[in-house]
C-alpha cells in the first residue's frame, strides 16, 4: 500500500543514505512501525531486517533500550501463559 512515508523515503532514498532517510520519516511524523513497514515494501527485505535496522538507527537510538525490555517483558509474560 501506498503512503506518504513510502513517497518520502523514496524521494531521500537513496540520494542519501538510509540513516538520513530514516531520520526524515521520523521527522514527517512517522512511527518505528510505520518506518519498517516502509523499509520492507521499498528495500524488499524481512521485517527482522528492517526491525534490526530501525531499532539501531540514530533516529529510534532514545528508544532502543525500552523497546528491548518490553519485547523481553512480553516474551516471558507470553511464556508463562500457559
């Protein structure tokens, strides 16, 4: 599907690099979810790829520790379910 952050990371991509293309989503409003489901659509690439390559891009660093524990905190919350 076709959206404005599809259209802004091709219009930055790869004109610069994909650090600087990131960091422009981010700017025009869109969210880390919002930036890998770009990254899979237009680089052709798995969500664990894109995933990996946003949660360590400079735009999403500030986040990058609280994402980690949460992720952690649900797997053991989604292992204990049972």
């Amino acid at each position: 599907m076709e959206t404005k952050f599809n259209k802004i990371f091709r219009a930055s991509y790869p004109a610069c690099d994909l650090e600087n293309s990131i960091n422009e989503l981010k700017k025009e409003g869109a969210t880390q979810m919002e930036c890998v489901k770009v990254l899979i659509a237009e680089l052709h690439i798995s969500l664990r790829n894109a995933d990996e390559i946003i949660l360590n891009s400079s735009a999403w660093k500030a986040n990058k520790d609280d994402i980690i524990t949460f992720r952690e905190e649900f797997r053991g919350f989604l292992d204990n379910a049972d």
